[in-house]
C-alpha cells in the first residue's frame, strides 16, 4: 500500500451502488462504539478503497464531534453525501443503523418472552473484551496519526486526567480544546496546520477519489438559500411525524422527548444515558431500571451506535403502555418512533452545516479549533478504552466499590489476544468478533 504512492492514480469514484452495499456491510459489523467504528471507516474508506482523503476526513470527523447526536452515525452521512449528495448521506445514515435496530427490536422480543438468552449472552462475554482490544487500537491509531507534536499530545492527555479523575463533561472538553485551538492556531499555527503536521495522506495511501485539493463538489457548496431550504424541508418532515402519531398519547410524549434528547447527546451516548433513563424509568415508566441496564448492555455489543439503546426502550414502551393490541405490532411501534426521532436531527445537522463546513476547510481561523478537538478526543476515547475494560474485567465493580465482585481473567486474555490480532497482524475487525464471540460461547457453556 506504501510503496511509490506518487506513481498510482485515484481509484475510480465509487457508484451510488457500490456505496450502498458498502454501508450495508457496515450496518452489520459496526461493533466497537463510536471509535471503532470510526476506525472501521478510516480503514476502508482511507487506507484501502481510498474514496476520501485522511485530511478530509479528519476535517469531516471534527465537525461531526462537535455536534450533538452519534458522530460515527454523522460521519457515515457526511462523508456518502460528499460523495453521493443527499441521497447519499441519507442512504449511508440509515443503513448505519437499520441493522442495529432490527436487531435490538428482536432482542427486545425475545427477552419480553422469555427473559433469558444464554446463547447471545456467551457471545456478548466473548464480545465485551474485544470491544475493549477495538476501542484502545482506535484511541492509538488515531493518535499516532493526529498528534504529530507535543502541544497535542499535551491536549490529549489534559483531556484523559480532566474525564478520567476530574469527570469533567466531554462538552466542557470539546469547548475547551476548541478554544485553545483557536488561540494556539494565532500563537503557533504550525502546531495546528492540518491536524498539527498531519494530513499528507496521499504520502501513506496513495490518490484518493476526494483528496486534500480535490474541489468542493457542486452539491456540497454553500448558499443561504440551500440552507434555508434545508432547515424548512426538516421542519416539515417532524411536524408530519408528529401528527402521524398525533392520536397516541405514549408514542407522542416518546416523540417529543427523544427529539429533545436528541439535541442533549454533545459528547455521544454516555452524555445522554442520564437523561434518557430519567425520563423512560423515572417519569414516563416505559420500562423499569434494571431492563435499561439490559439494554445497555446489549446496545454496547450489538453493532451500530450506543445510543441504539433508544430503539430498546422504545420496544419496551410501546409493549408496557400497550400501543397496539398486538404486543409485537406495539413494540415495534414504540422502536420506530423513538430512533426515527431521536436520528432525524442528526440528518439535519450534516446536511445543512456540511456546506458551509467544507467552505472552512482551509481556512486555520476555523480549523485550528477542529484539530485541538481531534487531540481531546484521543484522550477522551482513551477514557472510553478505560471505561469498558472495567466494565468487562471487574463486571460486578460499581462506583462506590469499583473493583467489587473479583477479578475475571478469561476476558482479559481475549482482549489482549484482540489487540494483538489488530496491532501486530493488521487482522480484520469483523474476523476478530466473530473469533471472540466464538470463544466467549465455547467458555460460558464449559
């Protein structure tokens, strides 16, 4: 992939079908959370397929952090759209997560009929620990490509000590390496320029279809008009929601909260869940504390996004509050509406910021604070990295008692051998889930 770069050309731009099976085949694989599946992106799209530039994603990448919502969702739509326009953003946006939904629905199902499922759970055992492996090789992989100075990599780590032994939130995070950003792009731009010397990424993977001086696209270009646009066509379309589910009291109140949960979700999933199980067990009794806790877990090892966990309680909603007369009809019913709206502005974000956020691209004044947001991130999906391996290695820990319940060894040796697998041997992502989860059931029935 390395070798002479300079004499290969850009593969050929990839057809709206191409993409579509692409994103497709992601939809079912996207294990990870959101920093292996950006890292699942930036190696096929970046490393192998070259369909976009390193630089250009990374730019694509700190735009979609900023926003509230799933950002590996955002970024899926973001970069079909540069490639595709709208229809491909929405293609690539909807096939992200419609797996994960079915997915999550039946789940939902089966657990309401028969409360227990051994064999997913052996295989979510097995799975946990190479979440961990995924989500440290994103935190590293990232880093050694975006912090090129030490400035950054003092961000990074400013940023893993303020979440990790202060908890500060990742909004204050994201502000405030977007501030330093900003100053340190006037008092040292070299240090900032293209991800701190980073972005020469036709050095490593050769042309891409969109490179670093590839022009805007025709569609990607900004006008007031367009936007304007934009914003009414979005209106439109959640007002039509709305009244389509005007008539039941349960899915109405589901789809004005997760509209508002939806716009409360800076800083991905985690900085959300608080609110979500506040207002589904709490105040609406969708579903009780101890199913949230279930679907979280399952949201964490099924693909697609964490914040899934909406289609979850939205199942369990529509099921308790009986929706519909049929019990499956219900959930279902309470599944789509609570991901339809809990998604819907993640669209609107991408496709009516996405031009005037390629109008920025190479201007410092508005990517320096971008690349000292990339730098917080690393430390924040090191944090991540933290934060799942003590979940799987001490499972019973709790905050008041973290490393309660003993030490599980069988875990940690799978994610060790995770890692390995993806450090050393460059081994597929999906090869080593599916391996773990082999592992996991062979152990659990042992």
């Amino acid at each position: 992939m390395e070798n002479n770069p300079e004499n290969r050309q850009p593969p050929a731009s990839p057809s709206l079908g191409e993409t579509f099976f692409y994103w497709l085949k992601l939809g079912f694989i996207s294990f990870g959370g959101p920093a292996g599946q950006i890292a699942m992106m930036h190696q096929e799209l970046v490393e192998k397929r070259r369909w976009i530039s390193e630089q250009r994603f990374l730019h694509a990448l700190n735009y979609c952090m900023l926003l509230p919502g799933p950002e590996a969702t955002q970024l899926a739509v973001y970069l079909n759209w540069l490639l595709h326009g709208v229809v491909g953003g929405v293609i690539a946006g909807v096939l992200f997560f419609l797996p994960a939904f079915l997915l999550l629905s039946l789940l939902a199902g089966v657990y309401l009929a028969w409360g227990d499922v051994p064999l997913v759970q052996g295989m979510f055992y097995g799975i946990k620990p190479a979440v961990v492996a995924i989500v440290l090789f994103a935190a590293w992989k990232i880093g050694s490509r975006a912090l090129q100075n030490s400035v950054l990599w003092g961000m990074a780590a400013l940023a893993f000590v303020a979440i990790f032994v202060f908890d500060v939130g990742f909004p204050w995070i994201v502000l405030t390496a977007a501030l330093l950003g900003a100053i340190g792009g006037k008092l040292m731009p070299d240090k900032f320029r293209n991800g701190g010397g980073h972005g020469a990424s036709g050095k490593a993977y050769g042309p891409a279809v969109i490179d670093d001086d590839t022009p805007t696209p025709a569609h990607a270009r900004f006008s007031l008009r367009k936007l304007l646009l934009t914003l009414m066509v979005f209106v439109l379309i959640w007002l039509a929601a709305i009244f389509a589910i005007s008539g039941e009291q349960t899915l109405e109140h589901m789809g004005e909260f997760f509209t508002k949960a939806a716009f409360l979700t800076i800083g991905g999933a985690y900085a959300v869940l608080p609110y979500v199980y506040q207002g589904g067990v709490e105040h609406y009794a969708w579903l009780t504390g101890p199913q949230m806790m279930d679907g979280l877990a399952l949201g964490e090892t099924t693909p697609g996004p964490l914040i899934m966990v909406v289609t979850w309680v939205g199942y369990l909603g529509g099921v308790s509050k009986e929706v519909a007369a049929n019990p499956i009809m219900a959930g279902f019913m309470g599944a789509g509406v609570a991901t339809f709206f809990t998604f819907l502005p993640s669209f609107l974000f991408v496709l009516a910021g996405g031009p005037l956020v390629e109008a920025t691209r190479n201007e410092l004044r508005f990517t320096a604070p971008l690349t000292g947001i990339t730098a917080a991130v690393v430390g924040v999906v090191l944090n991540l990295a933290a934060f799942f391996a003590w979940h799987t290695f001490w499972p019973h820990g709790s905050a008041a008692a973290p490393f309660a319940g003993g030490f599980e060894w069988f875990p940690l040796i799978v994610a060790v051998g995770a890692f390995v697998a993806l450090w050393k041997y460059k081994a597929d992502i999906m090869h080593v889930i599916s391996m773990c989860a082999a592992l996991g059931l062979i152990y659990t029935m042992l």
